[in-house]
C-alpha cells in the first residue's frame, strides 16, 4: 500500500476525520486558508499544489490554462472551452456545478434532509425568505444536494435561462459538509455560511416564470462566494446589507459565479418538477448535464 493509500485511509477513519476538520478554531482556519491561498511567491505556490494533488488527486489537465500564480488562483480555475455541454431541452434544469449528488428527492411540505434521519426545513435553510414566496414556491418540489470536492471545478452556472430576483446572505460557521459531518451534525447546512440566490426562468418554454433558488454553502476552508452580479465579494466578515435586490438576467450554462475552494450548492424546485431517472446518490455530475425535468402532469 502506497504511502498516499495509507493516510487518506487514516485521514478516512470517521471519529479522526470528525475531529481534524471540526473541532479545530474552522473560522480562523477559514480566514488564514483565504489568505495563504492568495500568496504568489512560487515556491509557496508550487508546495501548496503539489501537497493539494498528493491528497486529492488534483488534475488540471481541463483547465484553460497550465501555469497558475497562486494555489487560489488554481482553485478557481476555468475550463477550456467545450468540455461542458449543456443540456439544451428547455423542460431541463442542468446542474449549476460539477459535484457529487447528496442527499435529493420531494420536498414533504418545506422538509428536506441533509442525510438520512436528518431533516431540515425550507424555514431553517432560507429564513424569513422562505415564506410569502407565493405561499412557499417550493413547497411539495424537489431538491438536489450537490457536494464539491476540493479538486473539482468550483464555477457555478445557470440552469436555465433565468433571472437572477433576490439575494440573502447568511453569516454562519464553517462545519466541514462531506458525509461524516452531515451524519453527525443536525441542520448544518442552515448553520455555515450561504447564499440564498432567488431566480426566476425567462424565456418562453414550458417552465417559464417558475421561481428556481440556488444556495451556495460555504464550509471550513471555503468561506467566500463571488457572484458576477454583484460587485462585492461574500465572506466572513462581509458587513454590508443581508438582504440585495437583484437585477441580472443569465442565459442556460452561463457563469454566475464560483466558490473561493469549493463546497455545496442546493438546488431548490417548485412542484412540477421531478428529478432526471439517472440520477443516484454518490453519482458524479458534471455541469450541464440534466439534473431535473418539467413535468406538468405531475402538478
């Protein structure tokens, strides 16, 4: 066994992975991560992505370019052109992001789960925004959990030609989001970090007009989301209005934004909707690829 096998193998053990990356300062990790990972002098930059791919199996070999000046700057990287294709059918969302599918399936009322035996509401997640939304549009929908990992492409994207409404910004913690965390810590989702992005299909296919929300979910390590529409970067200490009225219109697969590293992204669904048969917890999915369907006579 390699020495890479072995310590993601111990890195890998439940109580020990809990506790490296949970019950250390996560916020004063998060802020010092924001800003060692900005540092420019190349030996720093080439240790740190040389550490990063021996532990994730990082591969840039689809980025648009080789030679990055930073480990923030590899982070966040673009793609070359082509390598995602978007699913066109205007009855389609596509997945705003490359991730792996979490927890997903109909919302009961305004419940959803985190993981098994963990549920959490709509009110929990969204606030005060959550209701009065046309009493609640995503009451009886659907949702999808999608989870980046630290080596994938951390750009998020439109599901749909849209038009981005409302944005509410939440300060939180930074809780780890991989499985073992979600298993242990109850609405730890409606605990970190996030942005609650409420959008609203244009165009004139079958789901036009329905309201689509889009909530990036920071975690330890990854605490700041940039948004094209706005011109403010949300972070920790980001002191500026919670609540932003929106006025952004994006076409299906246009960049919106990207995490600072990567973290998880909740795709919310009104009723009407039902999830693509493909898709699978554990499932790898890349951006633009069908994620869910309109289905009217499921109304």
């Amino acid at each position: 066994m390699s020495l890479r096998t072995r310590i993601q193998a111990l890195l890998g053990q439940e109580d020990l992975n809990f506790l490296l990356t949970n019950r250390l300062p996560r916020n004063a990790l998060t802020r010092f991560m924001g800003w060692f990972s900005k540092i420019e002098q190349p030996l720093v930059r080439d240790a740190s992505i040389a550490v990063w791919r021996f532990f994730s199996g990082l591969d840039v070999s689809e980025a648009r370019k080789s030679h990055f000046t930073s480990l923030h700057d590899c982070f966040i990287r673009e793609l070359k052109d082509g390598l995602r294709p978007v699913a066109n059918d205007p009855a389609v969302l596509s997945s705003p992001c490359d991730g792996i599918v979490g927890a997903h399936g109909p919302i009961d009322g305004t419940r959803v789960f985190q993981a098994k035996g963990f549920p959490y509401t709509l009110e929990d997640l969204l606030g005060d925004d959550a209701n009065g939304i046309n009493d609640n549009e995503w009451r009886d929908g659907y949702f999808v959990t999608l989870r980046l990992t630290s080596s994938m492409y951390h750009r998020f994207h439109a599901p749909q030609d849209l038009f981005v409404e409302q944005l509410t910004y939440f300060s939180g913690d930074t809780w780890n989001v991989n499985p073992i965390a979600l298993r242990r810590v109850e609405k730890l989702f409606c605990k970190n970090e996030r942005a609650f992005i409420k959008t609203r299909i244009t165009g004139s296919g079958p789901c036009a007009g329905k309201l689509i929300a889009l909530v990036p979910v920071a975690a330890i390590l990854v605490a700041s989301i940039r948004l094209h529409f706005l011109d403010v970067l949300l972070h920790l200490k980001y002191a500026g209005p919670r609540r932003i009225a929106c006025n952004a219109a994006f076409s299906k697969g246009q960049e919106m934004g990207w995490f600072q590293h990567g973290s998880t992204i909740i795709v919310l669904a009104p009723k009407g909707f039902v999830l693509c048969d493909s898709l699978r917890e554990g499932a790898v999915m890349r951006m633009g690829q069908a994620l869910m369907r309109w289905n009217a006579s499921v109304n």
